[in-house]
C-alpha cells in the first residue's frame, strides 16, 4: 500500500506541474476575455461567450464520458491487466469520435431549425460554424484523459493547459484584425482544437505502445466495453449537467436580457473560472490516485491525500478570490467601461467559490469509487435549483441574480458529495481540514486588502500593494506553520 507521507509527495510533485499549467491557462483565459472585450464589446463578447456555451453544453453530452472512464479504468488495468492498455484506449477514442459527430449532427439540425424562426440571429450562426469541431473537441479531452490515467501529467499540462489556452486569444486577435465579426472569432476560438488534438492522440499512442502488452483477440467480449460504457453513460448526464451549471446563465442571461448582458456576465465568471488554477491542478493529479487508492482499499492514504489537497486548495485558491472580491471593479476594468455592471457579480461568484472549496476535490473521490450515478444526480438537482433561481432572481437582481443561483446550485452539489463520500463510501470527509487555510488567507490577505481598499480606493495602486503586503503575510505565516499546512511537502518539488 502506498503510505500516507508517499502519497502526499506524488501529489506534490504532480500537482506543482499541473499548477503551472493550469496557471498558464488562467492567464491565457484572462487574456481571451480582455480581447473579446477590447474587440469586440460586450454585444459581441456575449453572441461569442452564447456560442462557447452552446459548444461546451453540447461537448459534455458528446465526449459520452469516455475522458472519465479513461481515468477510472486505465489506472486499474496498469495495476492488473496491461494487455487491456491498448484496445481499451482505442476503444475510449473511438466512442468519444462517434458520439461527437452524432452531436454535431443533433446540434446542427436544431441550430438550423432555431435560424429559420429567427433569420439573421448572430448566435444561432456562430454555433453552427463551428459545431463540427464537437469529434474534434471529443477525441482530444478523452486522449489527453488517458495520457493522465497513463501517468503522463506534463503532456495534459502542455496540450490542455498552455497550447490550446494560449493560440485561442491568437487566433481571435488574428480573425478580428483582417475583419471577422462575432461569428469570425468563434470560428477562431474553436480551430485551435485541430492541433491540440493531434498532439493528445499522439502522445497516447506513444504511451499505450510503452505501456500496454501485446492484446489477445477477443476485448469486445471481455466484458471491457461493457463496464466502460456502464460506468461513462451516468457521466453522459452528469458532464452535460456539469457544463449546464457553467454555461447555462450565460445563455439563458442573453435571452433573457439580451447579448451585452450576457457579454458581461459571462466576462465577470470567466474571471472566477480563471481562478480556478488550484482545482484544476489538484484534481489532475488526485482522480487516478483516488482510484488507484479505491481499487487497493487503501483507506488510509486516500483520507490523508484528501486531507492533503483540500488544506492547499483553500489556502492558495483563497487570496485570489479575496482579491478579485474586494477589486472588483478593478479587475473588470481591463474589459471596457461597459463591464462595470459585473462587479456584483464577480463577489457573489468569489465568495460562492470559497465556501465550495471547504468541500475539496469530493467530486474527484465520488467519480473514482465508481458511483458515476449519484454524481450524476447531484448534479441533477444542482441545475434544477440552479436554472429555477435564475428565472426567479434575474428580473429582481439583474445578473447578480443568476450569480447567487450559481453559487447556491454549487454549493448544494458539494454538499450532496459530501454527504454520500461519507455515508455511501464510509470514507471520513469533513469542511474541517479547510477552515484553518481559510482563517490564515482571510487574515493575511483579506484584512490588508479591505484596509487598502478603503484608504486608497478601487485603483491599480491599491490592489498591487494589496497583493504585496498580502503575499508577505501569506508566505511568513505558511513558512512559521508549514507542518500544520503540510507543506514541506512542497519542498522538493519546488527546488
């Protein structure tokens, strides 16, 4: 079994790497929203964002949870069946590719359907140019899954985390420059997938030949496929749900009140989505621990890593939504003046996400031990909550309304993993291990940032000092207890 003290240095070590990628991809999101905005305005940022958000919905339902299957059952088969590797991956590709062309082709008809109730709707076509990209999109996240299952995290950082991320504002800038409108850019958002997608299949080829056994005749009948597909069909719904509680404001915002609207508010929750970093990173890293972990019964160690992940989750996700909370209005401001009506929206989404992150990576432990339904019915009930808000609190709140629904609809999603990793599993989870990280960033970051931002106002000044007295602060009180936060484990991965 791998000990506790072990398993925290693997994730150390993977996470510090998946924390550079995915800061990368922060940042590169950042500056597609900045390019959006400065280009395009919030009237073409929205019919782009309405767009992606289609796309995103759509590519939930058609990767048909094969990027999921791939990290739940490629780490058990390196564990016990290595003659498996290399049909199962085929196997995975080759769904995800089919299920993203019937996708395409569903989604297709019906944005052909919507353009001749509504002739000239900027919207419907920027989703029909660029919904043949649903196969590509789909073979890509499941290769670069499997290349993760397979133990190969610097390649998922490179191609999901910093090639794809960094040509997408490129490629805009490109369109816009020699003349394409709102649709142009959504066709430029979306052709960066062609290369990414290479660049994942090859790698997962390199690997399975590396890894994989020669196969005996017969997988079809090995009952392979059939517990891949048993677990990937409650991930259909549960991924197409997940992107539904991301997206769907935006696109309902839009209808609702309009594409500037939706332009706003979708720009304010990309800025949330960017602070994400910490998550992304950790949950690279921990989901094929968690089923390696499960698959061994070894409790321990998979408690202590959760332990683990949710203490550095909260206390560095932490000071980046306190920031991006209390300057809001600074932040926002990179955008265009017509941006200003996100602030409300850009706090109730930071602080929604800090109460979330006491969860951890629950979700991670729930998808790993198999129970691929009940995730899939929380989210259920998430989106339900959440659309049902959304229509009671846009007309009182404006955007702001469809920010709490976000929030609440997240928080209730953790807390049903929460409840069933404990009660289903028997596995000791708790908020607990998160409150001590989140005391130390709200002192040492929160105060000095409230204290600035009442002297000196929402300036640059004002956040830029914030950031230092509160970078100063964070690092001497996590050097002073770094035992309690568990991070010398950090050490040797960062020299």
């Amino acid at each position: 079994m791998t000990s506790p003290p072990t398993a925290r240095s693997e994730l150390a070590r993977g996470g510090a790497l998946s924390f550079v990628g995915s800061a990368v991809s922060a940042v590169m999101g950042l500056v597609l929203i900045i390019v959006l905005g400065r280009l395009l305005g919030d009237a073409g940022s929205g019919v782009v964002l309405q767009a992606v958000g289609a796309f995103t919905i759509a590519l939930g339902v058609a990767r048909f949870g094969m990027d999921s299957a791939a990290i739940w059952i490629l780490p058990r088969q390196l564990e016990d069946d290595r003659a498996m590797l290399r049909p199962t991956g085929a196997f995975l590709v080759l769904v995800s590719a089919i299920a993203g062309l019937v996708c395409a082709g569903v989604l297709f008809v019906g944005v052909l359907i919507a353009e001749a109730q509504n002739p000239g709707d900027d919207v419907a076509a920027a989703i029909r140019s660029i919904v043949w990209f649903l196969p590509v999109a789909s073979v890509m996240l499941t290769a670069l899954s499997a290349t993760r299952a397979l133990g190969k995290v610097n390649a998922y950082v490179l191609v999901g985390n910093v090639l794809l991320p960094t040509l997408r504002p490129l490629a805009i800038a490109t369109a816009v420059g020699i003349g394409a409108g709102a649709v142009g850019a959504a066709v430029a958002w979306a052709l960066p997938l062609l290369p990414a997608a290479v660049a994942a299949v090859v790698v997962m080829l390199w690997q399975l030949r590396r890894l994989g056994r020669t196969a005996q005749p017969g997988f079809l009948r090995s009952g392979v496929p059939a517990r891949t597909i048993r677990y990937a069909l409650p991930r259909v719904v549960s991924s197409g749900l997940e992107q539904l509680l991301i997206w769907l404001a935006v696109i309902i915002v839009g209808t609702l009140a309009g594409p500037a609207a939706a332009g706003v508010y979708g720009a304010a929750s990309r800025f949330v989505a960017a602070g994400m970093i910490v998550d992304t990173a950790l949950r690279v890293v921990v989901s094929p621990m968690f089923s390696t972990m499960l698959h061994r019964n070894d409790t321990p160690a998979l408690e202590s890593v959760y332990r683990t992940a949710t203490v550095w989750l909260v206390l560095f996700s932490t000071p980046v939504y306190v920031l991006l909370a209390v300057f809001a209005p600074v932040a926002l401001s990179l955008l265009g003046e017509s941006f200003a009506d996100g602030q409300a929206v850009l706090i109730v989404m930071s602080i929604g996400s800090i109460i979330t992150f006491l969860a951890g990576n629950i979700h991670s432990v729930l998808l790993m031990s198999g129970r691929s339904g009940l995730a899939a019915l929380n989210k259920a009930v998430a989106v339900a909550v959440n659309v049902a808000l959304i229509y009671v609190l846009v007309p009182i709140w404006g955007i702001t309304g469809a920010a709490v629904a976000w929030a609440v609809a997240c928080a209730l999603d953790a807390a049903l993993a929460s409840v069933q990793v404990r009660f289903v599993l028997g596995l000791r989870v708790s908020p607990l291990p998160g409150l001590y990280p989140l005391v130390v960033a709200l002192i040492t970051v929160a105060v000095p940032a409230i204290a600035l931002r009442l002297t000196l106002g929402a300036t640059w000044l004002a956040l830029l000092l914030a950031a230092a007295a509160g970078a100063l602060l964070f690092l001497a009180w996590c050097r002073f207890d770094r035992r309690r936060l568990h991070l010398d484990e950090l050490r040797r991965p960062a020299r």
